[in-house]
C-alpha cells in the first residue's frame, strides 16, 4: 500500500515537472517573440537600418547633361493620363500638386504652373499630351504669357491607387526658341514604380522616413502600401532627381552618378520639337 502511495506520487511529480518545463518553454518563445518584434520596431524607425535592395530610376536621357544658361523659368504644363477614369482624375489631382512641389524643391529653375483653363484660353484645349500635334503657334502663346525658356509635359501613363500601387511617369523638357518657334528636349524620363517590387517599396519607405512623413512602423506593414499620396510623392522625387543631374549644383539622395543610362522610349515630341 506504502509502494503504491509513493508510485503515485512519483507519477505526479514528474507531470508536473514536465507541465513546468512545456510552460517555461512556452514562456521563453514567447519572449523570443516580443524581443525580435521589439528589434524589428527599432530597425523600422532607425532610418540607417533600412536595407536594400533600392530603386534608381534608369529610363532616362539627358541631352548634354547641362542645364541651358537662359532657362531660367519653366512652365509646367497639365498633367494628362492614360485613361480618364475617376481614379486617373484623382490620381492627376494629387500628383499634380506634388510634381509641383517637388520641382519647386529642386531649385533647378522657377517654375510657373499653367492651369488647365488658361492652358484651353492659349491653345484650344485644357491639356495637350507629348504625343499630340501641338498648334504652331504653341511656343508663341507660352513664351508670351509666360515669358519662360522652357515647358516641362507630364504624362501619368501608369496609375493604380490599391495594392500593390503602381505609377508610371512619362516626362519631358523641352528649352523653346521663340525666335525659329521650335525647341529641344534636354531631358526626358519613362518609369513605372511598382509597389510590388521590394527595391521599390525599400525607396518608398526610406524616402518617407528621411522626410518624416509618418510612423515607419505603420508605414512598414500597412499605411505606405495603401496610400497613393505618400507614395505618389516619393515618385515624384525620383523623377524628378533625375533632372537635378542637369545642375552641377544641385544634389538628391539616392541619385546614381552612373552615365550609362537608357534612353527614354516613345519618341515624344516628334510633331513639332528636336530631340539632341
């Protein structure tokens, strides 16, 4: 009778030896857990700790990679699009401004915007695509509205506001000559930024922590991939730093020194400019 008391006894106490250590191991992934996600945290708003791969903007030409000495003033004509469905007017709506911005931000040239009413007032129509015949008279009513040295097309040829986001810029500047009612383009660009791709995605949130946007923990699993603003900007910084290579004085983070660069597709501009 003793010898059962003690077997069970036994029995109970390896159980709960072994219910100890299943809890103490359950305890100890569970804190492994939390001190990963508590690194991961660190990492995410720690700017330095974003790791590639990053995304560089390769479609694009640069004539003579000098911006012309009289370009003092650009004129930054309507942003068209592909379609004209309500999520391309809205997309045009909010990148407008931030292709705008971000020029300005540059510092390359002053540049003035034409809206689309004044732009129908001048031409007979709000807006004019690059691969449209333009009026002959198209440099003469710019240059002197606007007394400016150049015009700057943007075309929105990709854009999807819902993950995984997509936008596809098609831009070109052009330096007019009032004088032979003619130009050339000094820098043209065609890029999609494709959410979806990590490199992309990489840029697109260190871009929003080197600006201070938002929370980068949020940014990281949710709020950056599902907001076409945050992401439209940082777009629209990479184009246009691609342009800031025509200014020996002017600089942005991320922009390759690499000379070896795609000429942009589409032959824009051959109604009525020349391409160096």
């Amino acid at each position: 009778m003793i010898f059962r008391v003690m077997s069970m006894k036994l029995k109970l106490t390896e159980e709960v030896v072994r219910a100890c250590r299943a809890l103490g191991q359950a305890v100890f992934a569970l804190g492994l857990i939390v001190s990963l996600a508590g690194c991961s945290t660190v990492s995410i708003k720690n700017p330095g700790v974003v790791v590639g791969p990053f995304h560089k903007p390769a479609n694009y030409h640069l004539a003579n990679r000098v911006m012309p000495d009289d370009m003092r003033r650009v004129a930054l004509l309507p942003l068209t699009s592909a379609l004209n469905t309500v999520e391309h007017q809205s997309g045009r709506a909010i990148l407008q401004q931030l292709l705008q911005a971000e020029i300005v931000k540059s510092g390359l040239f002053e540049v003035v915007f034409v809206p689309s009413s004044k732009m129908e007032q001048l031409t007979g129509r709000p807006a004019w695509r690059m691969i449209d015949e333009l009026p002959v008279d198209f440099i003469d009513q710019i240059t002197r509205e606007y007394d400016c040295q150049g015009v700057l097309f943007s075309h929105l040829s990709v854009y999807q506001p819902y993950p995984p986001l997509n936008v596809g810029w098609r831009m070109g500047l052009v330096h007019l000559s009032q004088a032979s009612n003619n130009g050339s383009v000094v820098w043209e660009i065609d890029e999609v930024f494709n959410a979806g791709q990590k490199s992309v995605i990489n840029s697109a949130r260190r871009n929003a922590i080197k600006n201070g946007l938002s929370d980068p923990e949020l940014d990281h699993d949710f709020g950056l991939q599902n907001s076409p603003r945050r992401f439209g900007r940082y777009t629209a910084e990479a184009v246009v730093s691609t342009m800031s290579r025509l200014s020996s004085g002017s600089s942005f983070a991320g922009v390759s020194e690499d000379n070896s660069k795609l000429s942009a597709q589409g032959g824009f501009f051959k109604k009525l400019f020349s391409r160096q």
